[in-house]
C-alpha cells in the first residue's frame, strides 16, 4: 500500500488558468459572465478536481504523528483536503491529547474518524460515538488501514443524549448530507433505527472509561 503524505485539510486553490485551455470560451466568459458568475465557476471547477480523488489513500500529520486515510466519499473530501477551519481545533486537540498522562478521549459525532484515529495514534485509549451507518463503514475502514491504532480504539454506533431509547436517525447513504434526528435537509432521504444512550449509563455499566478529553460534534454543535 502507498500512500499519498501531505497536510490534512490544506488550503485548495482552484487552477484559476483552467479556463484559458479553451481559449474561444474563456474569452466569451471573461466578457459576458459578471465576476460573481465567474468566481462560482472557479470554485466548481476546483471541486471538480478535488472530487476525482475519491479512493486515494493518503497520510495525515498531527502533532508529528501520521494517519491514514482513505478518500471514500465527497464528505471525506472536502472535511480532510479542503476545510481549513477543521485544522486549527485538530491541532490544538491533538496538542492536548499528547500533553495528558494516560489521555482518554471521548470523540462523540466521530464520523470518518478524522480526529479518532490520529488520538489513537498518539496513544489515547478512545470511545467513538456515531449511530449514522455510512459513517461506521468509512472509520471502520480508515482503522483498518490504521492497525498500530486499532487496538487502543473502540467504536460505539450510538447516539448519545439524555436518556436511553430508540431513536429514527436521518441519513443520506451517498455520505454527502449531515445526518440528524431531525430532518434538517431533503437530502436526508434514508432513515434507520439506532438506539441512544446516556454516556454517564455507559460509564455506570463498565463499557465507556470516564474520559478525560471530549470532543463533540454532533446536530450542528
């Protein structure tokens, strides 16, 4: 397996020359298109190309500790190569992870595992938290491709909240739209029947340590 090495979440620049190739109809956008038009096309253009690295694998650097991806869907895209304002909160977490003694780090809302499997690597022993189904298939993917982590990483597809029930979850199995309880967006065209637990439940029953660390992001937090 080779991976690509490079800075998790860097800033993507779109080629802003891609159109003088096509020399005829950059000339008539440059005249005809208002510059709002013009910026929006940039802008997909650069998508465009970043989206045409979906399946790549790639290496991801916290705190001088590597992660492995793979670039599974348009979510993972644009969360690992394109959100920059994802990286400085990385950063400082992972900063806190590695200064703690024996760090137990809750990552509740882990989706791809972005800040699960670099805590894991760094030696925190972590609970991650995400009752969405797309999301379970892409970390437990991202962990086996993470195998010295592995072992120091448990994965719960649980909700947590303020009681223990049932609840419908809203999801989009394309992994392009948040899932929610709620129906935030039409493109949450899927639902299933995940079950939400207390964490304080989980830590009276022995499955969850008390952790010492806890990130949250889960319906917009």
């Amino acid at each position: 397996m080779t991976g690509r090495n490079e800075n998790p979440f860097p800033k993507y620049i779109p080629d802003r020359h891609l159109l003088a190739r096509f020399d005829s109809l950059a000339s008539m956008a440059r005249v005809i298109l208002p510059e709002p038009a013009k910026k929006m096309a940039r802008k997909l253009l650069g998508r465009s190309k970043l989206e045409n690295r979906i399946g790549e694998i790639i290496s991801v650097q916290f705190e001088g500790m590597n992660a492995t991806f793979r670039l599974q869907t348009k979510s993972c895209i644009y969360r690992i190569l394109a959100d920059n304002a994802e990286r400085p909160f990385g950063e400082d977490l992972m900063k806190t992870i590695r200064q703690s003694v024996s760090p137990i780090f809750a990552d509740v809302g882990c989706a791809q595992g972005i800040f699960t499997i670099p805590a894991g690597v760094m030696g925190a022993t972590v609970f991650a938290f995400d009752p969405d189904p797309v999301s379970q298939a892409l970390i437990k993917n991202n962990l086996e491709l993470n195998p010295a982590a592995k072992e120091s990483i448990t994965v719960f597809d649980l909700a947590l909240g303020d009681e223990s029930k049932p609840v419908k979850l809203n999801f989009d199995r394309k992994g392009i739209h948040t899932p929610s309880l709620k129906k935030t967006s039409t493109g949450l065209v899927d639902t299933a029947l995940v079950q939400m637990e207390t964490l304080d439940g989980l830590i009276e029953q022995g499955i969850v340590q008390p952790p010492t660390i806890i990130k949250i992001d889960v319906e917009g937090a």
